[in-house]
C-alpha cells in the first residue's frame, strides 16, 4: 500500500513540474518573490484592530525586520461591521459575526505611482454568553482571527502581483 503511495506522489511531482507548475515562494538565486515582499513599508492603520493588522503585514512581509530602504509602501484602510445573530426571545443575541474588510494600495515609495491596488474581506463568528469577560474575549479572539486571515490574503495577494510582474520581466 506504501509503495504505491510513494509512486503515486512522485507521478503527480513529474506531472506538476511538466505542467510549469512554480511555487509562489520558490527560492532562487536571483531573488525571489519572498524577497520582493521585504522591500514593503506597511504604513500606519488607524485604530487598534488597525494596529493589529500592521504588525500581522509586517510579520508576514517582513519576518527579518523592517526593510532599511523601503521599495513599496502599503496603504491600508479597515473598516468592521459587526452583526448579531441567534436573537433569544428576550431579544438577547447569543451568536455574533465580525466582518473586517480592507482596501489597499501598493505604492512605488521612488514617485508615489500606484502599481496594485485591491481589497479583501474576512468573517468569523463567536459565542455570546452570559459573563460580560466572556463575550468581550470571543469578540476579541474573533477580530484577531478575521485580522490574521486579513493579512494572509493581503499578502498571498501581493505575493502573486510580484510573481506576475518577475513573469513580464523574464
């Protein structure tokens, strides 16, 4: 059963590398996309669920540190809803969805030109209970995982724009 397994993985790596099957993150002698993503300044976001988001971008982006001479800057502007769901017939909610959604824009820090712009949008839900730090802790723990998801998809999204822009250069 092994064996053909072990077969199997190596027909589908044959079949992906014919196909031009690249990873997004493949290292190369010659730079690679993870090394574009460290050239981006992650400008101030306003607010603390703003906060959050910029240091997710900058771990994300930057894992070694804040770039000493920045290529790109990264505006980013958030904004969170926040509905109630599962309503009791005391016209209490016991379930809760947080939206935060973001637009950006990557800018070239040299002229200010902007060379990608998009937006994202993340959604989790959470428990309301009855304990006040309860329900304060779910909300929190909700936001910080739509944040995290937030970040992941600004970058991967970023991460295919330069993927695209080395394609068009060579």
């Amino acid at each position: 059963m092994s064996w053909s397994r072990s077969v199997a993985v190596v027909l589908v790596a044959i079949l992906a590398a014919a196909c031009g099957f690249r990873p997004l993150y493949e290292g190369r002698a010659t730079g690679t996309v993870t090394t574009d993503l460290a050239t981006i300044k992650v400008n101030v976001i306003h607010d603390r669920p703003g906060q959050q988001l910029r240091n997710e971008l900058i771990d994300r982006l930057n894992p070694r540190g804040a770039p000493k001479k920045a290529l790109y800057h990264l505006d980013v502007r958030l904004t969170e809803a926040r509905q109630e769901l599962g309503i009791r017939k005391d016209e209490t909610a016991t379930r809760a969805n947080i939206e935060e959604s973001a637009t950006f824009v990557l800018m070239r820090a040299e002229d200010g030109e902007i060379v990608y712009r998009g937006s994202s949008r993340a959604t989790t839900s959470y428990n309301i209970v009855t304990s006040e730090f309860g329900a304060l802790s779910a909300e929190s723990d909700a936001r910080r995982r739509a944040l995290e998801d937030l970040s992941h998809d600004i970058t991967s999204r970023l991460g295919l724009f330069f993927n695209r822009l080395r394609a068009q250069d060579g």
